[in-house]
C-alpha cells in the first residue's frame, strides 16, 4: 500500500515503507471529530477544540502529501501553514484566550490584537517547518515530536485540566515514533509536517503557549543553523555514513552539531537528540507551571 524507499543508513540499504504518516492523520481526525460528533468535550462559545484541531491536522497532512508528490519548494512550505492558523484564530478570539506570553528573562508580553493575527500565524509557521526540518535519521521525525506533546499534555492537565483530548492520538504517534525508531517505518513528509501542526495547535488550544517556546528551542536551533548556513555558505548539511557510523566534518545542523568528528551509530545520535529535547521539555514544565 505504501512506496519503499531506501534506508540510506542501514547497511544494504534495505527497503522501508515511507509515508505511514497518513495513517496519523486519519486515525487522529476520525478520532478528534468522534470526540465532537458525541459530545464528549464539550464546545464552548460554540467552537469546539477537537474540530479545530482535526481540522489543522488534516491540513498538515495535505501538506505533506503535496510535498511528497510535488516536491513542492521551501518558499510555498514556509508560508502554507498560515493557511491553517484561520480556524486557531478564530477559537482563540471566540474563547478569548490569553493573549499575554510569559518569556524568559522579559517576564509576561500581552500582545493585545496582535497576538490573534501575527503570534498565532507565527507559531503555526514556524512550529510547523522547524518539526519538518529536523529529520532523516531513523526517529528524529517521531521521537522528538512526541517528547515535545508528551510536555505539553502534562502541562495542559496542569494548568486546564480540559485536553485530555489529545492523549489516544500521542499514545497512537508513540506507536510509529517506535517502529519508526527501529527503522520499520518512515512517516513520511506526510508525517512530520501533521504532528508539527499538531504541536502548534494543541499549544494554542491548550493555551500552553510559554512551554511551547522552551520546548521547541531545540526546533529553533536546528533550523537557525541550517539556515544561516544555506544563506552564507550556500551549502547543506550532510552526514556520512560508514556501514556503522555518522560522522560529520562540518556544523550546519543539530545532528551535524553532535556528529562533527564524533563518529556515532544512527540510535545513539537519535537517543542523544531525544535528551535534549526531554531536557527542554523539562523546562518548559516549569517556565509554564511555576
């Protein structure tokens, strides 16, 4: 039913189904609307969470599956999520969410107005491609993703006690991240760019909008790097592979970054990148909570 793909980091190269992804997609929508459909959460204001989240969802996966078709070029991936950022807005001026942002070191932001119409376009945005940009390695494209929502959701039960909603759809990713991890699987851009739509709407249901900034930091320098890097040096990070290792001679990526003359085999730099993201993930537990 899928198309295989090579597994450039294997040895032999063996053939693995790529874009599971969508399976993702389907379960969670189909999920997420049964919620509204039977009225289990109930809508408040006459917009209902579970919608608008399905809804986001499925418009990331739709985006993933153009990428994997089109190969679409990185300046329509940039800005298409804002696309999907219509219905958050509109829930999160209907419920009146919190417009104010805790930051580090600034203390508590209220952006009034703006945060409906530019924070929330920018949080769709940026979460969205930074998830999509971090991948290639054997669970970066699900381990991660799902460290980062497993912070959120303890968050949101934390400080709402109202979006439980979202733990099937994470114990259900966890599924893949683990065959995806043990190199049965690729989700596919298909994949990626619906759980990083996923993260970006579920922090501004949730209205966990601070630990969403400390948890994907590592998102953040990810992307910076690779970046700045294609801007001034005009070229991509690579990391080459012995039949065993990675190993990098340069730094234009997290993974480049942990590799660079340290040869490590594909599950280390994977468990080691998913540290990182536990350890953020940590702090924005506390940026949000106390």
């Amino acid at each position: 039913m899928f198309p295989r793909v090579p597994d450039q980091h294997k040895e032999g190269k063996p053939l693995v189904p790529n874009g599971l992804g969508v399976v993702y997609v389907l379960f969670t929508t189909v999920y997420l609307f049964a919620l509204y459909f039977l009225g289990i959460v109930t809508p408040v204001n006459g917009v209902s969470a579970p919608l608008t989240l399905a809804v986001c969802i499925l418009f990331g996966g739709f985006m993933g599956l153009l990428d994997d078709w089109m190969d679409l070029k990185w300046r329509y991936k940039a800005f298409m999520p804002l696309i999907a950022s219509l219905p958050l807005i509109y829930l999160a001026y209907t419920n009146g969410l919190r417009t104010a942002i805790m930051l580090p070191f600034d203390g508590m932001i209220d952006f009034s107005s703006a945060y409906y119409f530019i924070v929330i376009p920018l949080i769709v945005m940026i979460v969205t491609n930074a998830v999509n940009m971090l991948g290639g390695l054997n669970g970066l494209e699900s381990v991660c993703p799902a460290i980062v929502l497993l912070g959120l959701l303890g968050i949101s039960e934390v400080t709402t006690h109202s979006f439980t909603f979202m733990a099937v759809p994470i114990l259900f990713w966890l599924v893949l991240a683990i065959l995806n991890f043990r190199g049965k699987i690729f989700v596919g851009n298909s994949g990626s760019f619906a759980i990083g739509m996923t993260i970006a709407s579920f922090a501004i249901v949730a209205d966990v909008k601070s630990g969403l900034l400390v948890s994907i930091l590592p998102y953040v320098f990810n992307s910076a790097l690779i970046l700045l890097t294609i801007f001034f040096v005009r070229k991509k990070a690579v990391v080459a592979f012995d039949g065993k290792k990675l190993v990098s001679d340069h730094r234009r990526s997290l993974v480049t970054l942990i590799t660079y003359k340290r040869p490590l085999t594909e599950r280390k730099v994977v468990a080691f990148t998913s540290v990182i993201f536990a350890v953020f993930c940590v702090l924005a537990v506390f940026a949000e909570v106390f």
